[in-house]
C-alpha cells in the first residue's frame, strides 16, 4: 500500500522566513558593530578623554559624528575609555532602531576629535605602541574588519 505525505500551503510562510532572515541580519550588524566599537575603544588612548570619546557611528549619511569633546590635560581614564564605548553602543542601538535592516547601505565609524589626525600618524611628543609614536585605530580597524 502506498504512503503519503502532504504539506498544505501556509500563505504565511514566506513572510516568517524574511522577518527570520532580516532578524538574523541584524543581529549579525550589531554584533559586528559592538565588536568594532569595543576594539576602537580599547586601541584608543587616554591621554585626555577627548579622543576615546569623540567616535561615532553614523548611517546611510554624510553628516558629522559626535563631534569635539572637552579635554582635561593628562586627566583621561578608564571611565573615558568606558564612556566612549557607551556612546557607540547607543549609536549601534540608534541606528537599528531607526533604520530597516533592508534599507541599511552604509555604517560609517569616525572620530571628530581635532587631533584625531595626530593620534593616528603620531607625532614627536607622543608615546604611543605603533611607529613613529602613533595610535593607528584606524588602521588595525581596516585590517581587522576588511
């Protein structure tokens, strides 16, 4: 005798598997995100505060980040380093939640500090782990997440 096994159309199914797949997506982002904001802010030096701070996060636009953020001379910590990371995580969140996942073309990571130029080539008065006294976030960024 002969067996059988049917599967009726569920009208249903195509769309639970797109939001499946844009959820998975999303959280593929975030993380990758939170991974480059953590590794930004853990490179990044402390020396005031201003540079740790001044990154963000930005989508789909052209428009300036967080901008400048105040210096305090030789008063940097670990609670800067900690905030900066904080605003990136709020960027990641903001972007998410304003965005389609579908309509997410570019997430751009910057740093407005003034000397963020500086940090990143080094310069003579400087003390920093790479050549030349520098501090390449940008750099181990590119080569870490290309």
């Amino acid at each position: 005798m002969a067996k059988q096994f049917s599967v009726k159309y569920d009208p249903n199914f195509s769309k639970r598997v797109e939001d499946k797949l844009e959820k998975m997506a999303e959280e593929k982002i975030e993380n990758l995100l939170l991974n480059m904001a953590s590794d930004a802010t853990r490179w990044s030096p402390i020396y005031s505060g201003a540079y740790v701070q001044s990154f963000s996060f930005q989508s789909n636009t052209s428009s300036r980040g967080r901008g400048r953020q105040s210096r305090k001379e030789g008063g940097g910590s670990e609670a800067d380093r900690q905030k900066g990371f904080n605003n990136l995580v709020g960027d990641v969140s903001k972007i998410l939640n304003s965005t389609s996942i579908v309509d997410l073309r570019t997430v751009t990571l910057r740093n407005d500090a003034p000397h963020a130029q500086l940090v990143e080539r080094g310069a003579q008065n400087m003390k920093g782990p790479g050549p030349n006294n520098s501090w390449p976030v940008f750099a181990k960024l590119r080569d870490k997440y290309r």
